[in-house]
C-alpha cells in the first residue's frame, strides 16, 4: 500500500517531521477529513459512520488552505510558552542556588555559634582553673607556713628531749643552767603552740558550679528548628504607596551621604562633616562608629558582612569587614584621584573616580581588590555623580550638574544613554535599583525621589512634598523578608519607608 516504509536507524536520527497519514480505524484507507467537533482526523468511511452527525467536517486538503495564520499563530503561543520556560527556568534555578547559598550561610552561622560557644565555655573553664589554682596554691601557702612553725617546735622540742634523756653526762652546773634556759624557752614554746594551735583551721574548697554551666547541655533540646516558608511574590512597586516606617537619628552626624544594609540586619551609613563610619541595627541603636580618615561617600555591601566606602581627599576606596559589631579594615583600593561613589556587580566591584575636564571614569576591582580594567565616557561628571548596576543589566550614573540620568551597558562598546533630564530632576545625587529592577533616584536640590521602570521610563515622584526630607543623598531599596523597604539620607537621619497599600 502507500504507507511508508524505511529503515529503523534511519528513522531514529532523523528530524523530520512525519505524520501517520492512514486511518488507525482502517488501516487501508488514508485520512481525508477533518472533524472539528471531535478535534480529530479520520478517512472518508469514519467520516461517513461515526462523524456523519457532527456540525463541522472538512477535507484535509481544504484546511491546509488556511493553514499560514494558524502556524504563524501558534508560533507566537509556542514562543511566548519557551520564554515563559525559560524565565519560570532561570527563576527555578536561581532559587535553587539561593536555597544552597542560604544552606551554606546557616551552616556557616551554625559553625560560627558553635565556635563561639565553645571558645566562651574555654574561656571561662581556663579562668575558672586558674582562680582554682590559685585560690589552692594561696591556701597552700599559708598551710605550709602553719607547717613550718610545727615542725620548729617539733625539732626544738625533741633537742630538749635529748638533752634530758642524757643529763648524766653533763657537768651539774652546765645542766643547772640549761635547765633554766629550756624552762623559759619551753614555756615561750607553750604560749607560742597554743597560739599556733587556736589559730590554726582546716580549709576546703567551697566550690559552686553555675547553674547554667550545669543544666546547659539540657537547657535546650534542639539546636534549632528547619523548614521550608514560602517566600511571597514581588509587588511590582510601581502603583503602591511609600509610607514613612521610621526616622532614625544618627547621634554626632549632620551630612549623611550613604546608606547601605548589611545581611538583612545592619545598617551602614556615613557622614562626611565628622568623616565617621556608623553601623546602626534596625530601630536605630548605634552599634558601632570608624573615625575615616577621608571624606566618604559612596557606600557598598559586598557580601557576609563585608563592604566597601569611597573616599576622597585622600582618593581612595576602604573594603571593611564586620565581626560582632566591630570593624576592621581589611584592603584599601587606592584610586590614585578622588573616588565618588560605589556599587558592586556579582564578584566585582565598580567605582566611579573623578576625571579632569568632565565625563565619567568606571574602575573595575575583583572583590580581593585587584584592579581589572575601566570604562570612560565623555558626558556627565564623575564629582558628586551616583553609579548603581545589577546581575545583567547596565550601569546607571547620575550627572549631578547637568540634572540627569544615564545608562551605560558594560558589556557594549558605545556611548551612554540618556534616560532622563531636568524638570523634577534637580542634582541628582544617589540612585538605586529595587529586586524587581526598577529605578530610584534621590534628587539633593528638588527634595524629592523619582521612580522610574527597569526600561528606563519615568514613572512618578514617590516621594515629594515630604517636610522630612531636606537634601537627600543616599539611597537604597531593598528586600528584607517578605517587605521592600527604601531608605534615604538626608541631613543627620536615615528615613526608612515600607511600601504599603
């Protein structure tokens, strides 16, 4: 018959596209219609028998007429189905390597408490130990020395012994007068043991373990508790209202000009009018403070706790590490001119340093701080400018003179793209991004905030007419737990908003 025959390998390598086009009902007729009722092809005879009370059935040659909207069609579903693959993909695999780096990270908190713990408990052993030793060793001490003056009158005692049991062979005059020496030595002996003797006490060690030493191993049953919480959507942010959460002071400051979160539960901020550091918690407590010993500006978190300040006067960038609220300086980058702001992008680190005659230079650092290259661009000024990226997308740098916004793909040989320019924008000086990638710019002079979309299109004021914000600097957006919070600097506070209904 017609069907086709070929060979088995050849049918297991090809691509091509092959349709059965014989009735399975009867195997000798060819399938000639098509019956929209029951979405299914069939041979005249089916047709005749099974489909004959259908509303629509329609040879196959006539619907292949009309088959060139129908694919273009279901290309446009199938294309918009493989990006919808590829997105739910890459989220999926994102958030299987966020559950692995988050698994890591407890592991590492775990291994940190333990070490803690276990140093704490040495620690106070060892000063235990010591006090013990030296609490016997003192007593010790003062036995011994009851000891020593036993044993004097002991061995005194038996020289006079002595002499008595061998008193006839001394001359009577010579024992006379020992006599009359050892009865006055012997009744100083007396007086002086029974003093020894009063005054004498046994001692013990009267030792009281703390009771939470002694119930610690029982004191808890678990080390923790595990389990999965479902992590709720992100709001697009684009049409909700900005509340403001918290004003929070920062004692001894005046000009903040950064802000930055560390691990989801350390803010970081600096000022350059006392040219201090300052870690803050979340309701404001001063943690800790660094003296700098530049004017700092751009602030960045890297990752555990690790962060980068730009400085200027002198130029260079400070890469700090926090441990139990302390902060050490761990690697200086030195710039060679001012550096102004600073931003990171996966393992790298961007900052932006000050160029003569105008533009902007971009320098690029690994996060051991090692130099790897840099960008140049004609427009803008890098002197009080703002930068900001995120994995995949381009770099944003503010122009604080020239009142605008501009977009720069570092990946791309090419010039930088405006986004936007004056009206609202009035020396713009920090600019952020949120998880969703929209944009956020703080604007110094117009004491405002404008958002804009991850395109680059202006979006609204979110914040304006705010008696609370005068001249704001810094800037960021963030997710920690389930909330998107903003935080911005202006003057000496850090004003945190929640994005709310």
């Amino acid at each position: 018959m017609d069907h086709k025959v070929c060979n088995i390998e050849e049918r297991e390598q090809t691509d091509k596209l092959e349709v059965d086009l014989f009735c399975k009902q009867h195997a000798s007729k060819r399938l000639e219609v098509y019956c929209f009722d029951h979405e299914e092809p069939c041979c005249l005879m089916c047709a005749t028998v099974s489909h004959r009370k259908c509303d629509k059935v329609s040879s196959l040659e006539d619907c292949s007429q009309s088959l060139g909207a129908d694919v273009t069609r279901m290309l446009v579903k199938l294309e918009e189905l493989q990006k919808t693959c590829v997105s739910e993909i890459e989220r999926v695999a994102d958030d299987k390597k966020s559950l692995k780096d988050e698994s890591a990270e407890i592991q590492k908190r775990v291994k940190t408490i333990m070490e803690e713990i276990i140093k704490a408990l040495k620690d106070k052993k060892k000063s235990f130990l010591e006090n013990l030793k030296k609490t016997e060793e003192n007593e010790s001490v003062r036995l011994q020395g009851m000891l020593d003056e036993f044993l004097t009158v002991q061995k005194t005692t038996e020289d006079n012994i002595n002499i008595l049991k061998n008193s006839d062979e001394f001359p009577k005059v010579t024992l006379f007068l020992e006599m009359k020496q050892m009865e006055k030595r012997v009744s100083e002996i007396h007086t002086h043991t029974n003093k020894l003797a009063k005054s004498y006490h046994t001692s013990v060690l009267d030792v009281r373990i703390d009771d939470t030493v002694k119930t610690f191993h029982s004191s808890f049953k678990t080390f923790g508790e595990i389990k999965i919480r479902e992590k709720k959507p992100l709001r697009d942010n684009l049409s909700t209202k900005i509340v403001l959460e918290r004003s929070l002071v920062v004692e001894g400051s005046s000009c903040l000009t950064d802000v930055d979160i560390l691990d989801d539960d350390i803010i970081v901020t600096t000022c350059q009018i006392t040219k201090t550091l300052y870690l803050l918690d979340m309701t404001g407590k001063l943690l800790s403070s660094f003296k700098l010993k530049g004017t700092p500006w751009g602030i960045a978190a890297i990752q555990n706790k690790t962060f980068c300040v730009a400085l200027r006067s002198p130029g260079i960038a400070i890469i700090f590490k926090v441990k139990d609220f302390s902060i050490t300086v761990w690697k200086e980058l030195n710039t060679s001119s001012n550096s102004w702001d600073i931003c990171t992008e996966k393992q790298k680190i961007i900052l932006s340093i000050e160029k003569q005659g105008g533009g902007q230079v971009f320098r690029f650092y690994d996060l051991e701080g090692n130099s790897c290259g840099e960008r140049k661009v004609i427009v803008g000024r890098s002197t009080t400018g703002a930068i900001n990226t995120a994995p995949g997308e381009p770099l944003l740098f503010t122009h604080h003179g020239g009142h605008s916004l501009f977009s720069l793909d570092l990946n791309v040989a090419g010039s930088a793209t405006k986004l936007h320019e004056g009206g609202n924008m009035k020396y713009p000086i920090g600019v952020t991004r949120d998880p969703n990638g929209n944009i956020y710019v703080a604007c110094f002079s117009s004491n405002n905030v404008l958002q804009f979309n991850k395109k680059g299109n202006f979006i609204r004021e979110i914040i304006h007419t705010d008696p609370a914000v005068q001249n704001p600097y810094g800037i960021r957006v963030k997710r920690l737990g389930d909330d998107i919070k903003l935080m911005l600097t202006t003057c000496g506070k850090v004003l945190v908003y929640r994005f709310g209904d």
